[in-house]
C-alpha cells in the first residue's frame, strides 16, 4: 500500500469526526425556525430550539395555574385543588407525628385542630395573595419568558459555540485519528 493512501485515510478520519461533532452543534442549534417544503411546514428544529418552545408552554400553563390571579376575583380550580391537596398532606403528616401521639387527648386535638387552622388560613393566603402579588410586583412572568426569548437563544448559542466548537473539534479529530489507526490495523491484517 503507498503511503500517500495512508495519509489520506488518516485525514479522511479526521476530517470525519470533526464534521460529525460539528454537526452536533449545528443539529442542537439550526434550524431556529421550522423549514418549509412545498408550503408545508416541516417538523425538523434545533433541539434547543424544540424544548425552548415545550419548556415555554408548560411555564406558560403553569404560571397560569398556580400564580397568576384571575381577573375580577374568579375561582382558579387548579389552584384549589392544590391548596387542598397540600393541607391534607400536611394534615397527614401532622397526625403521624410520635410527639402527638405521646400527648392526652384533651391537649391532642386541641393542637390538631390550631395546626389545621393555621396551615388552611397560611396556604390560602400564600398561594391567593402572597405569591401573586410577589409575581406581579418584580415582573416574574416577562423575566421568565425574557429568559427563554430568541435573543438570549442566541446568546446561548454564541456562548456554547465559543466554549464547546474547539473540545469537540479536538474529541472528533481524535476520535478521526482512532478511527485511522484502526482502518491502518485492519488494512495491515487484510
């Protein structure tokens, strides 16, 4: 075999993993926007970009769920059923607790029943007021969703391109030269 063919196969190889980490980043990255072909829409998107859009629409649900107010004093039923399900599992717990257990029962429900009383009055209060009005007073939805935007994607992107391109390139260029020194051995034996 020349040795020219061996050169050649080595920076084949090389070229090979570069490309293939390369790809990586650009499979991650690009396409921001969802591709057209034939006017139809096709499902092909960075996976950044894909979890970026789910990651906004469960925020999205759950920020309306669980902190936002509704307008003009509306009951939010999710809401309730949460604060409902964390009382009873403070509740719960509250029962199981040895200390209580090791109380008479003229002082057990007496305590059971303030420590209901308060954890009811202090949930409602914390999930009704509390953490809406905090939401609403520094602007936790438009920061939140800021996060997320197109703009700081590219920031993103920016900063992992500069920090990732050059280790991957130098884990594809040895992973090329691996790859070369075994077709060489496998040449060789064959």
């Amino acid at each position: 075999m020349p040795w020219y063919l061996i050169i050649v196969i080595f920076i084949l190889n090389i070229l090979w993993g570069i490309g293939f980490f390369y790809f990586l980043l650009l499979i991650v990255f690009h396409p921001r926007k969802k591709l057209q072909l034939f006017g139809k829409e096709l499902p092909i998107v960075g996976i950044l970009i894909f979890y970026r859009n789910k990651l906004a629409k469960i925020l999205a649900d759950k920020y309306e769920t669980y902190i936002e107010r509704y307008p003009g004093g509306v009951v939010n039923v999710k809401k309730e059923e949460f604060i409902l399900y964390i009382y009873k599992k403070i509740q719960e717990w509250t029962e199981e607790q040895s200390f209580l257990k090791n109380l008479p029962s003229f002082i057990q429900k007496p305590v059971l029943s303030f420590v209901q009383v308060v954890t009811d009055h202090l949930l409602k209060e914390l999930f009704r007021n509390f953490i809406p009005d905090l939401a609403e007073r520094y602007e936790i939805r438009e920061k939140i969703f800021e996060l997320i935007s197109d703009k700081n994607m590219r920031f993103i992107e920016d900063k992992a391109k500069y920090y990732l391109t050059k280790p991957l390139v130098i884990t594809g260029a040895s992973f090329g030269l691996l790859f070369g020194l075994l077709n060489l051995i496998l040449l060789i034996i064959f």
